[in-house]
C-alpha cells in the first residue's frame, strides 16, 4: 500500500525504529499482522514511481493481486524488496496498538539501503503530475475506503 504515517519512531541511529498506521480494512494490515515484518519503500520521482503510487495506494489486494507486475524480492524477514524503489527499511514488528479502525504498530528496523541518487516521489508531485484518470480512480479509492472505515465504527 501508499502510506503517508510511516515515519521514523527512533532517536538512536543504532537502533532504528518506524511507527507506521494501518487501517484495517486494507490487507497490507492482514499481511503485517500475520508476518510480523514488513519493508517500507521511498518510490522514484518519475513515471515508474507514479505506476507504483497507483498500483499501491488505489486498489486493495483484497479485490486482484498488486505485486505481480511489480519486480521484487524477498528480504531478510520475508518482506517484499520492491527493485524500483530509491530505498527501503525492513522492520521487524515490536508493537501493535489497536484502536477503532486500525492498528498502529512500531517496528524494529532490521535492514536498509539507498539503491539509487535520483529524486525521491513526494505526495506534492504526484499531485502535480497524476493523469486525470487516475486522480479520479484515486479519489473512490478513498470514498471507499471513508466508507469501510465508518462502517466499522
Ligand atoms: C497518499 C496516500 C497515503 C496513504 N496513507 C495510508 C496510511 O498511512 N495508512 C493506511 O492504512 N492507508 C493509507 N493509504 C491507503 C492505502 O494505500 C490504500 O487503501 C491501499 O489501496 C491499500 O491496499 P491494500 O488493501 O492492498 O493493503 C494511503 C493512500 C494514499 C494514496
């Protein structure tokens, strides 16, 4: 999925760790909880990262695979590796808080690198840059997911 809450939860650069928010309709939520790991990934600033954002972050897994025409591999905790990406973080979850809707977790950084020196994809730019189609593919992307979410309050 795209996330927009997975940040940095550490003040020691040894010991990295991310908190990040996961709705539970979403099966990114499912995967996590059941693995225990997950990878988070900053995506290229070009038309590949844009693919990516609406692979990701506008259909849920739940409905059609996502990852199958995205290239990746398995990392130290079994966490997809997607080879596109700019950089990744693989975590190890230390954490899991539940509350109405979601789960926030807090998970222990295992492994990490930046792959590449190109821009990374910001919210901002895809803004600027999303065809029209696919801004209005996202747009019920969230009225779904504004749907699933109140249902289950
Ligand atoms: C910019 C953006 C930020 C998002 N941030 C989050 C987030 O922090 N947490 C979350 O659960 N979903 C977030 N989403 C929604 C998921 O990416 C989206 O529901 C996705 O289709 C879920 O896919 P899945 O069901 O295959 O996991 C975000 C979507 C976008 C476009």
């Amino acid at each position: 999925m795209i996330s927009s809450t997975a940040v940095t939860a550490s003040l020691l650069p040894e010991s990295p760790r991310l908190t990040a928010q996961l709705s539970k309709t979403n099966l990114t939520h499912d995967l996590v909880l059941a693995s225990g790991a997950l990878a988070v990934h900053l995506l290229p600033d070009d038309e590949r990262g844009l693919e990516l954002f609406r692979t990701l972050g506008m259909r849920t897994g739940h409905e059609a695979p996502k990852l199958d025409d995205v290239s990746a591999v398995a990392g130290q905790t079994g966490s997809p590796i997607l080879q596109d990406a700019v950089a990744y973080a693989e975590a190890r979850v230390s954490a899991a808080h539940e509350v109405e809707g979601s789960t926030i977790i807090v998970a222990d950084v295992v492994a990490g690198a930046r792959d590449r020196d190109s821009p990374v994809l910001t919210i901002e730019s895809v803004r600027k840059r999303l065809p029209p189609e696919w801004a209005e593919e996202w747009a019920r992307r969230l009225e779904e997911e504004l749907a699933a979410a109140r249902r289950q309050r």
